[in-house]
C-alpha cells in the first residue's frame, strides 16, 4: 500500500488524472498504471477518465477512486 508522501505521479502523468480498463479497474497515475504503451496498457485498452465524464459520474451519483490507494481525485469538473 502506498504512503500518502509516496505519491508521486508516474511516466510523466499529473497527480489528478485517473485511468480505467475495459474490465472498469480504476487506478490513479500514481499507482497499479501500466506503462503507456505497453502490451498491457494497449490490451486492456487504458485512457484517461476525463473530468467531463468523473463530472457525468457525479451527477449520477457514482465516484471515481483508484483502486490501488483509495484516492479521489481533487480536480473534477462539476456541472
């Protein structure tokens, strides 16, 4: 598990972005993130879950958290 002072964006990602799967696994760019471009990362066909639709999730009254640390993330468009 990580540490909060451990979380450190990886492969060049920002802290607030937050990526799924086809299989809808959930995880931030701090953790559990396949390499982009990897055979993993192409696969199960990882993207970015926009704000825009973290935004859509909301107003359905869903979340979003990584599945690998719990976090939440702080940059959502609401609307």
């Amino acid at each position: 598990m990580m540490n909060a002072v451990d979380r450190e964006p990886r492969f060049g990602f920002e802290e607030h972005q937050v990526f799924w799967n086809e299989q809808g696994a959930v995880v931030c760019a701090c953790c559990h993130i396949p390499y982009p471009g990897s055979d993993t990362w192409q696969m199960e066909r990882w993207e970015e879950i926009t704000p825009e639709v973290m935004a859509s999730i909301a107003r359905e009254g869903g979340s979003v958290k990584c599945e690998g640390c719990g976090t939440v993330p702080k940059r959502v468009i609401h609307g």
